[in-house]
C-alpha cells in the first residue's frame, strides 16, 4: 500500500452486517425447512390434533431457532450518536455522521455512515467488524484496520476495545461473550431433550427440561449483564458521548428464556392438576384411549353364536359305564 499526500488511501473493504450475517441466514433457512417440511405433513393428522400439533412443533421451533441465532448476531449491545468528527488522519476536514457500535457475543461492530453520505469527495458507509473469538485475535484485526487506513471515528471506538486500551474491557467482554455462548450451547442442548421427553408417555420430564432451557438462558443473560457498566473511559466525539443500551438479541433471549420458563411450568402443572388435558394437548390420551379399544374390543360372528346356542348341551360322562 502506498502513500498518497501522507494518508493512506481508502479502498473498499468486505462488510459483516451487525445483525444478520451468512451463519444467521443459515440457522434461519434450516427451521424454516423444518417449519415447511411439518406444514406439509399437517393436513395428514386428523381432529384437533393437528392444531395441538401446529401450536407445539411452531412453538418449539422457534424457541430453538432463537437459541442458536443470537449466538451470531451483533447487537447484544447497541449505541448510535450523530457527531461532526474529523475523516482521517492528517487531516482537518470535518464531517457530520452517524456512529454505530454493536458488540456482540464474538467481537463489536463500528458503524460509520455520513450525512449525506457523500462528503469530502469519498462515500462514508463503513461497518467494520473486530472479532474477539477464539481463532481471532482482536489486536490483530485493529492492526489490520491501521493499514488498510479505515476512518477515525472507526478507529477510535475499535481501539476502546483493545487489550492495551485503558478502559479494560477487552478481557470482561470477551469472558463473557465466551460463558454467554457456551450456556446458550447447553440451552440448545437441554431443548432438543425436551423435545424428545415429550415424545413418551411422562411428559412432566420434559417441562423439568423446559425449565432447564430457560434456566441456562437467563444465565447466559447474567453473565453478559456482568459487564455491562464497566466502560470507565466514555466515547466521546467532541461533546457527544455515544450511549450503549440492551439491543435486539438480549431482549430477544430474555423472552424466549422466559417463554421457556411458562412453558416448562404449565407442563408441570398440568401433570399434577390435569394430566388427561395434558394428554390430550400431546395427543397422548386419544392413541391410549384407541389402543385399550383395540384391545379389549372382540368381533364375533353372530351366526356362529346362535348356532352355538341352539346346539344341545352334551351328556354328562357316566364313568361307571366305561
């Protein structure tokens, strides 16, 4: 990269967006298959069945969906200021813009986009993301960013977040976006055994492990709250500070821990005060109810039963004539 008038000049770099990227559109298209794929057999089941079964299978998919997608998101974590900030280095020129970071579970994101967005001969729409994941290296990834001669304002709040910065929140914010994911992990896991509970006939096990999913979420939240107020040193762009608050997915994960924890306790509930509608709701009652039917429940011909009872009873056995 060569120099020109002593700035490094600004090529165009590849953008990961801070709230869906290529693994959320993954997760998302694979239950969506999953979601089709139950639609299609749905007109198959008979009665009221098939709502219950339309309200469980939706419902547990989107739990798990949500589950695993937050895990790639960027916006645990969310802040936006419009300031007027210098461009780039060795520069005097101002410009007015919107700043943007989003941190996730895995790394941050640096959103800078101008007002309008062509200003001082360039096109000011960057979002530049730091991942501070086990097979990256934050520092590495901020030292790219120098050479490559990203903006200021983007190099300024990226360099917040470095091992060597002062405000020290490099190594909290990691540890926690580490513990978050790992918990979110066995979430996913307790729930995919729920899922298999409800399919036998104890359905109260699978409300324990319901209880469990959520459980492990509101920990995963817990842990990424334990960092929340330990920026010392503010961003700030001249006399604007730029604010963070709770973003999409923390709020996103609080409900569906929440919903997990309804769920798993109506199940219990249920299983104590009503198991026959507890039953039904799984359509366990109405296949015990056929099957005792099935079995208990003996055709006989009619024609043979008259015949047998027109017939004349035999003799009693005279064992003294033998």
């Amino acid at each position: 990269m060569t120099l020109f008038n002593s700035v490094y000049p600004f090529y165009p770099q590849q953008s990961k967006a801070f709230v869906f990227n290529v693994a959320t559109i993954i997760v998302i298209v694979v239950f969506l298959t999953f979601a089709c794929t139950f639609l299609l057999i749905i007109p198959g089941i008979r009665g009221r069945a098939r709502l219950y079964w339309t309200l469980r299978v939706l419902l547990s998919l989107f739990m798990g969906v949500v589950i695993v997608t937050v895990q790639f998101t960027g916006d645990w974590e969310t802040g936006w200021v419009t300031a007027n900030t210098s461009y780039k280095s060795f520069s005097h020129a101002l410009v007015n813009a919107d700043i943007g970071l989003h941190i996730g579970l895995a790394g941050v994101n640096v959103t800078l986009r101008g007002n309008p967005v062509n200003q001082v001969n360039e096109t000011i729409d960057y979002n530049e993301y730091f991942s501070w994941s086990f097979d990256a290296n934050y520092d590495h990834s901020y030292s790219e960013g120098l050479e490559r001669g990203l903006p200021s304002p983007i190099l300024y709040v990226a360099e917040k977040f470095t091992t060597q910065s002062p405000c020290d929140v490099h190594r909290q914010y990691r540890i926690s976006g580490h513990y978050a994911s790992a918990t979110l992990w066995v979430a996913f896991c307790t729930w995919l055994i729920s899922n298999m509970l409800f399919s036998m006939p104890v359905l109260v096990y699978g409300g324990y492990m319901l209880l469990v999913t959520g459980a492990f979420m509101i920990f995963s939240l817990l842990s990424f709250f334990s960092v929340r107020n330990t920026l010392v040193c503010p961003i700030q762009f001249g006399t604007t500070i730029l604010h963070t608050n709770y973003g999409g997915s923390f709020w996103l994960t609080l409900a569906i821990g929440l919903l997990c924890f309804t769920a798993g306790i109506a199940v219990v509930a249920l299983h104590y005060f009503n198991l026959e509608l507890l039953k039904t709701f799984f359509d366990l009652h109405d296949n015990k109810v056929e099957e005792h039917q099935e079995m208990t429940e003996v055709y006989v011909n009619p024609h043979v039963m008259n015949k047998g009872l027109s017939a004349p009873l035999p003799s009693k056995l005279n064992l003294n004539s033998v």
